[in-house]
C-alpha cells in the first residue's frame, strides 16, 4: 500500500486552475479500483491519497501523469507501506507479508 504525499510547488491559485483536471485523475484511479482516500491537508498546502494493489513502479507512473504534476504544481512524496492492519472496510488491500 501506498501514502502518496502531495506538496504544493506553486500557489494555491495555480492549483485550482488544475483541478477539475485532477478531480477527473482521481476519479479515474477510484474506478480502477486503485485509489482508496484523498483529500486536502491541514494547513492546505498539498493533500494526500492512500493507494493499493499496484507495483511502486506503477504508483510512479500513476502520480507522473497527475495534472498537477503535468501542470508543475505539485510534487509527490510516496511511501510505501505494509498494511497488516485495516478496518474492516479495507480488509480487501490486508498484506500477509512473508515471515
């Protein structure tokens, strides 16, 4: 599982011209089933997305093609993480890792 950390790089207005764009990008990623959370951060200065069930080499990919990174106005901090633990609600993205 990943945490996707997004910073903004420009101002929140250079941000807002880009995001019905990125609406659509998150939706998309929801509908694959990839995407799990979002939202903004407190102070609003970038947001976070909670992801799974890919490769690191695909959540890369998936956050390069992001407008806000297109457009320059964010960049990504990705973490990942083994998610041993979940609410009920996400018992489907639960990792077993190998002991």
């Amino acid at each position: 599982m990943f945490v996707m950390e997004l910073t903004y790089t420009a101002p929140v207005e250079a941000v807002e011209n880009e995001m019905d764009a990125h609406i659509a990008w998150l939706d998309g990623h929801y509908a694959a089933g990839v995407f799990l959370a979002s939202g903004r951060k407190v102070p609003r200065d970038g947001g976070i997305i909670l992801a799974g069930g890919v490769s690191r080499e695909e959540i890369e990919k998936i956050a390069a093609e992001d407008p806000f990174v297109v457009a320059d106005v964010c960049a990504y901090r990705i973490t990942e993480f083994i998610a041993t633990k979940t609410s009920a609600d996400l018992s489907t993205v639960r990792e077993n890792p190998a002991v």
